[in-house]
C-alpha cells in the first residue's frame, strides 16, 4: 500500500554502504521508521530529500513489517540549523 505525505526527517541512520533509515514525523501517521535504499549515493534520486532536518514530499510503500521511502522530494531544507548546535538543542 502507498502512502503519500509530507514529514520532517527527525533522525537518519546509515545502514549497508548506500542505505538509510529515516525516522519521518509525519502530520497523519506520526513517527514512522523507514527505509530509504541506495540514499546515501550522491546521484541518487531520494538523497536530498531523506537528509536530517529536510522537510520533504515523501511517497511511502508499507510492507509487512516496515515502511520504504519510494520518492522523497525535498520541499525545505534546513541546513544552517545543521550547523549551530545551539539551535539545533532548541
């Protein structure tokens, strides 16, 4: 089943040498773990929008017992948050 909803990449993991799991804030299902496969290559099409602290588009297929990100459109990302750790405890 696909789900398509827009969220804020809260916390990434790096997982395997391409992949990562992303845990989504999302206003409809809450906090949701997913797995974003082959994100961590700079070419590849859900890498930007599968970043910490990236407000994104993301299209979401729901297996059995996890959920994968299938499109992730960036639609604001916040960089200089990333770099002030003082904001970034706030």
């Amino acid at each position: 089943m696909r789900i398509i909803t827009k969220g804020l990449i809260v916390r990434e993991q790096h997982t395997g040498e391409n992949d990562r799991i992303v845990t989504v804030l999302t206003r409809d299902k809450g906090i949701v773990r997913a797995f974003a496969t082959g994100a961590r290559r700079l070419q590849h099409k859900n890498s930007t929008g599968t970043q910490l602290l990236c407000y994104s588009d993301l299209a979401l297929f729901r297996g059995k017992d996890s959920y994968r990100v299938d499109e992730a459109a960036p639609i604001e990302v916040f960089f200089a948050l990333r770099g002030d750790i003082v904001k970034l405890a706030l």
